[in-house]
C-alpha cells in the first residue's frame, strides 16, 4: 500500500510593494516574500477590508440562524482600521486574533437613555449608536438594531463561555425614603430570569443613589440577556435610572 501525494506552490510576487503581478479578481493565498534574502517565504497576506462594515453578510445582509452558511465558517478577513482579524463563525463575525496587541475579551456599554419607574421595575435599555458604545470586542451588539425597542435591551453572546457579568446602576429619586430597601436586578436569559441580585444603595448625594452588582454566569451561543431593574418590598417604587449606568460582560473562559 502506497500513498501518492501531491504538493502544490502557489506564489505571487510584489514588485515594490505594489502588487503588480497580483490579478485582484484572482482568489489566492499571497504569500509575501523578501528577495534580498535567503530565507525566502516570509509570511501571507489575509484578504481585507477597510473597516467593519465592509465585512460580508452583516447588517441587512446578515444571515438568520436557519440560514446559517456551513460553507464559510473559518472564513479569516483582516480589518485594516481595527487591526483585528475576524473569523466568521456561518452566522456573525468575531474577533479570531488581534495583530496589534489590544485584544480585549471584555465589553462595555452605556444606557441608551434614562428609565424611570413607579414600582422599582424597568427594562434597562443599552445600544451600539454613537455615544452609548463604549467597547464590543465580545459582539453583543453586533447586527442589533440601534432603535429597535424590542432589541435595544438584548445583548448576545457569540460564543460559549463563562462571563462575569457587572452592572453599575446610577439611580435618580427625590420620593421621601425611596432607597430604604435594596435595589439590584433581575438577569433574564432568552426572557426567562436566571437570577437576582439585590445590594444596597450607596450615596452619591441627597437625591443620586449608586448600586453596583456582579455575578457570573455560563452563556450558551446564540442566547441573550436583558436585565430588568428591582427592588425589595416596600423598597424603593419610583426612581429614574440614569445614563451614567454601565454594563461590563467580560469572557472569562
């Protein structure tokens, strides 16, 4: 029994760095040598795009879950203003490796607007538009609509992992002892609430209460999460929930 191998070399050259023997409608592997030097192959250019909105199959164009195309997971493009290379998983794009060092497996938004309640309990609303996106490396507002109401409290998660995930309330209340009780969260997964958490206010000033909570939790791909705002019986009932509120999502393994 033998077995019969076949090894092919593809190579193109730069000339000057500018790629005239390179046919841009052709689809290869360039691999990038320098001759001046002995060693020849010095490594190879991944395809690329300008920014990330030029990546394929995003936005409008993005598939759905039933839709999802086998055929290009493990596609790599290079994103030349991020510096990342993206790997496209059939469905989204997340960051596979990141050339410039600045990896970062945590993300971070802003509350799209203030909230108020009249009975401790509001929906927490956060948005990948200017001005509210802090930092997604972990995608969860990827493909999410930035006015959609019904998709302006879900953030998703793109791989499977633990995450720790820490919630930062800034809360606004001139009720006459409105923050006497604790105040928190209630965490939903795919709408269903996984947990709560409630700690007590600390005071920024008279009518200003700050609240911060953390917990940690194994994710599934494809599941997301909302938050909703909550408190203890006879606790607070009528408060706005400011802008200054963050939510950190970092990927822990």
């Amino acid at each position: 029994m033998f077995f019969l191998l076949h090894t092919y070399n593809s190579q193109v050259n730069f000339t000057n760095g500018t790629g005239a023997d390179v046919n841009t409608a052709d689809q290869i592997m360039v691999y990038i040598n320098n001759a001046s030097e002995a060693s020849n192959i010095k490594g190879f250019g991944l395809p690329t795009v300008n920014t990330i909105t030029d990546l394929p199959y995003t936005g409008s164009n993005a598939p759905s879950p039933s839709n999802k195309i086998e055929a290009l997971r493990g596609l790599l493009l290079f994103v030349n203003s991020t510096g990342e290379t993206m790997v496209f998983d059939g469905l989204v794009w997340s960051k596979a490796f990141n050339v410039i060092g600045l990896g970062s497996n945590v993300t971070r938004f802003q509350l799209n607007n203030a909230v108020s309640t009249t009975n401790g309990q509001v929906t927490l609303p956060f948005s990948s538009a200017s001005g509210t996106y802090l930092n997604d490396p972990l995608k969860a507002k990827t493909n999410v609509s930035t006015t959609s109401s019904t998709e302006l409290p879900k953030l998703y998660i793109r791989q499977n992992g633990t995450y720790r995930i820490n919630v930062s309330l800034t809360l606004n209340s001139t009720e006459s002892g409105a923050f006497n009780k604790r105040l928190g969260i209630a965490l939903f997964v795919n709408g269903v609430e996984r947990t709560r958490l409630l700690e007590t206010a600390t005071d920024f000033n008279a009518t200003t209460k700050l609240v911060n909570l953390d917990t940690v939790l194994y994710l599934k791909q494809g599941e997301y999460f909302t938050m909703d705002t909550i408190s203890e019986v006879g606790g607070a009932q009528t408060f706005t929930v400011t802008p200054n509120t963050f939510v950190t999502i970092e990927k822990m393994q």
